[in-house]
C-alpha cells in the first residue's frame, strides 16, 4: 500500500510525528505505518524558532538521518516550502523525493516579524499549481498535503474560509488537506464533504477520540509537536530533580520493582 492509499483505509491513518532518528526507530517498532516531521519540534531540538527560521539545508540533512534509520514512508513538513519562489521550492520538494520521501506538508501562512498571516488563497493557489504541474511533468510523486491554518489563527469565518481555500487547493493540485486547531466534528463533516481530498486533522486537548474522527470523515490524524513537548518536559523535571537532590537514584527506577 503506498503512502497515498494509506489515506484511504477503513480507519484515519495516524501519522507519527518525529524530529530525529531516535524517535523514528521508537515510532516504527510501536508500529506506526507512517512518518511525519514536526517542523516546531525539529527547530525546538536544533536550537532554533519554529517558522521557517532553519536553513533548508539543514532540514534536509536532519530529514536523511531518518529516511536512514526507517523505511516507513515519510511525509516532510516543509512549512511554507523554504522558498521565495515556486520554482524554489520546487527544487527543495524534488530534493526530498530524489531520497526517497512520499509526501510534503505546504502551509497557506507565513510566520514574518514572529507573527503568522494567512497568504491570500488566490496567489497560494496559484504557487501550488506551478509546483504540481512541474513536479508532475518531471515524473516526481510527492503526496501534497496542504495546511490552511484558518482555525489555527481563529479566522473570524473559519469554516466558511477553509471550504473557499479548499476548492481552490484541490483545483490546484493539492492531494490532502491539513486544518490543525479544527476540534469541531460538524465542520469535520462539513469540510469533508465539500472538499474532496483525504481530511487531516492535528492532536489538540478537545480532539475527539479517533473513532469519532472516522465518522466524522477524517482520512488522517497528526501529533504535531506534542510529544515532542511532553518528552522535553519530562527531560526538564529529571535534569532538575537531579540537581536538586543531587543524587542520581530517579534515574534507575524501575517501575516493575517497587
């Protein structure tokens, strides 16, 4: 089954999402079928901020790192694509696919003097096309899951705005369509209905459960940064536990053996 028709199961494909080889090797033993990168959390790991602010180069090598130590397929956060151009990101996505990755998330927003503003639909539609009419004329398959962060900046017209971005999108070329922060399992429905593409949906504390997600309509499920953050905050209380108490005893507990 290949990572298209991995959207198209009887249940919501889960994605894990990774930031280094570790947490890919811990992601495919657990069984996951598919790969995600969290760009915030690889930038969190590398020491930069989540946004763009990375040098393509290094994600691509962080990105070889994993495709080494995992043959599960693997989709690439390329946030707004690490280009000013189609043709540039372009370039960036054909780099990705020469190694082996199945598919790119591309976000319809832009992070400048750290804040974030939804790109007009009409000119993102327009970059899109560009992209998958040369990525297609060059024999390069790439699963193009596009992210419209309307709930995600609380879009006064959230819903009303996706389904517009949507058909713009799919008429572009888009493959699935991302909508983090939607919790609401109506507008799932209604979005999913509407749109014609596989419907991806991020973890959020209100997410409804993933059978629900199914009967809402959707195809996929991401994690985001959120277990990168849950694993960053349990490394945060061990390194102070251990200087506080200055002993090294929490870290050879085993919870088997009390």
């Amino acid at each position: 089954m290949n990572f298209a028709e991995l959207h198209k199961q009887n249940s919501p494909l889960v994605i894990a999402n990774v930031w280094d080889a570790v947490s890919a090797i811990a992601a495919q033993k657990s069984g996951y079928q598919a790969l995600g990168t969290s760009s915030a959390a690889i930038a969190a790991t590398l020491g930069y901020e989540d946004g763009q602010t990375m040098p393509f180069d290094i994600l691509f090598y962080w990105v070889t790192r994993i495709r080494a130590v995992s043959d599960l397929p693997l989709s690439v956060d390329m946030e707004a694509g690490y280009g000013e151009t189609a043709q540039e990101i372009t370039d960036n996505l054909k780099r990705l696919a020469n190694i082996g990755v199945a598919g790119v998330n591309l976000e319809d927003s832009r992070v400048i003097n750290h804040v974030r503003r939804l790109d007009d639909a009409a000119e993102f539609s327009g970059t899109l096309t560009s992209i998958r009419k040369t990525l297609d004329s060059e024999g390069y398959r790439l699963f193009l899951n596009i992210r419209t962060d309307t709930y995600l900046l609380a879009h006064e017209c959230a819903l009303q705005e996706t389904l517009l971005r949507a058909r713009h999108y799919k008429a572009a070329g888009a493959d699935g369509l991302f909508v983090p922060c939607l919790t609401s399992e109506n507008d799932m429905r209604i979005i999913s209905d509407a749109a014609g593409l596989p419907l991806n949906v991020m973890c959020m504390p209100d997410l409804p459960s993933f059978s629900r997600l199914k009967k809402a309509g959707v195809s996929r499920i991401s994690m985001g940064n959120f277990v990168h953050a849950a694993i960053t905050s349990t490394l945060s209380n061990l390194m102070h536990n251990i200087q506080t108490h200055q002993t090294f005893e929490g870290l050879f507990v085993d919870e088997n053996h009390r």
